[in-house]
C-alpha cells in the first residue's frame, strides 16, 4: 500500500526521540534498559532495575498506525512493549497515539527487521505479535513474509521457551500458507486457531488493529494462530533451526 508522505518527517520525529529507538542493535541483550527514563512525568525519576528486570517484554513487528500497541499497552501496564514499524510516516501516527495516551511502556523502532537475531538475543523476548502482515503474495518473494521459514527460526531463536507468536490476517492466502510454516516448525506448537477470530472469541477479550476493525466491518473473517515455542536449536553455522 502506498503511504502518504508526510512533511518535515525528520524534524516532526525529533519530538518523540523519548519514545524512539535511534540504533536497535546496540540494544541486543539489554532492551529492558531502554525503558529507564520516562517519558512522560519525568519529576517521577526512572524506573527501579528490579522492576524492569522482572517485567515481561512483548514485540509488534508490523505495528501500523499503532492501534493495538497503545491499547494492549493501557490494558497491561505491567508490561514492556517494543512497537517495530518499518515506514516511519506509518509509525508516527503510532507515535502520536501512545503519545496522547501517555504510554510508558512502549518504546518504537522505526527500522525493518531482516533477521531478528540482529535485535535480539536468544530468549530476550517473551512474546511476539504479527499482526496484518504483507502477504507478499508472489512466490518469488516468499522469503520476505515475515511467517518464511526463515524468518519463523530467527523469532524462534530470540522468543524465550514458552513464550509466543501471534498472527492475524485478513488473507486467506497467506494464513494457509503461514499455518502450514507454523505447524511444520519444530520448536513451535500450535494452541489455538480460528478461520473467523471476531466470531469465536468475544470482542471484549480481543485488541484490535485498525485494519482488523475495517475488514470486519465489510464482513471480511480474521484469521487467528497462536504458537507457544518449545525450544530453541542451532546447526553447525549457528543459525536457528
């Protein structure tokens, strides 16, 4: 989909560098850290290491104009949340939203993701949300869908034991295929899946994307998978299996 440019991008950014994550990969191993300072209320003074260490930590890759991020984020303070988007006049609109709700426990990355080992280190996350990916349907481009092979054993490989994924679309296409990546992954185990998510789970249990909100309302079904990772492995290159 083509995104709307967006005036002085640069300069309207410079205002949310609090909430922003300028080089991600510096913060392998020590994500936690990056919510010490506050944004907000800052006569509160930071957060105590003991509380940060203690506190579970969620990724959104693909956060779009961050509907969920910041409503998932107000439902469960308790917990610490990275919104991934890589158009940056998408995640400012996210921005914008967790801004206005005041939201602490989320910080952005305005970057893509090509291998999340680069991010993360194995284990560091505790869950992760893939939400209204690109379906990228052409075979050719197979390997850019978020829910490839590969792709599925880098998250894999930085998603605690017993953590999960999960992963939303309106696309029938691509959750065929992502259910069959899913279930054919050996540290991967499928709890749970609808073929119409807003049809057999109550709507006051579900956070919704924006995109989910205006397919459901043409009538369009949502797809639903949840997988809880087993275990992690590496071959002989050390990549994750």
């Amino acid at each position: 989909m083509r995104q709307r440019h967006i005036k002085n991008l640069d300069e309207l950014l410079k205002d949310y560098e609090d909430q922003l994550i300028a080089r991600p990969e510096e913060m392998k191993g020590h994500w936690r850290d990056a919510f010490r300072e506050p944004c907000f209320e800052k006569e509160r003074g930071p957060l105590c290491d003991g509380d940060l260490a203690s506190r579970p930590l969620y990724a959104e890759v693909g956060c779009g104009k961050g509907q969920f991020i910041t409503r998932l984020s107000s439902l469960h303070p308790e917990n610490l949340y990275l919104a991934v988007e890589g158009h940056e006049s998408v995640g400012f609109y996210a921005l914008k939203k967790t801004r206005a709700a005041e939201r602490e426990n989320v910080r952005f990355v305005l970057n893509y993701i090509h291998d999340a080992r680069d991010f993360f280190e194995r284990g560091e996350i505790d869950g992760l949300y893939l939400n209204f990916s690109d379906p990228w349907p052409k075979p050719r481009h197979e390997k850019r869908r978020l829910t490839s092979p590969r792709m599925l054993g880098e998250f894999a490989s930085v998603i605690k034991p017993g953590g999960f994924i999960e992963f939303k679309t309106d696309n029938d296409e691509l959750f065929a295929y992502s259910e069959e990546q899913f279930r054919a992954h050996p540290m991967m185990d499928v709890e749970f899946v609808t073929h119409d998510l807003h049809r057999d789970v109550p709507l006051d249990q579900l956070v919704t994307t924006e995109y989910e909100d205006k397919f459901s309302s043409q009538g369009k079904n949502i797809h639903f998978i949840r997988v809880r990772i087993l275990e992690t492995l590496e071959n002989e290159e050390g990549s994750a299996l």
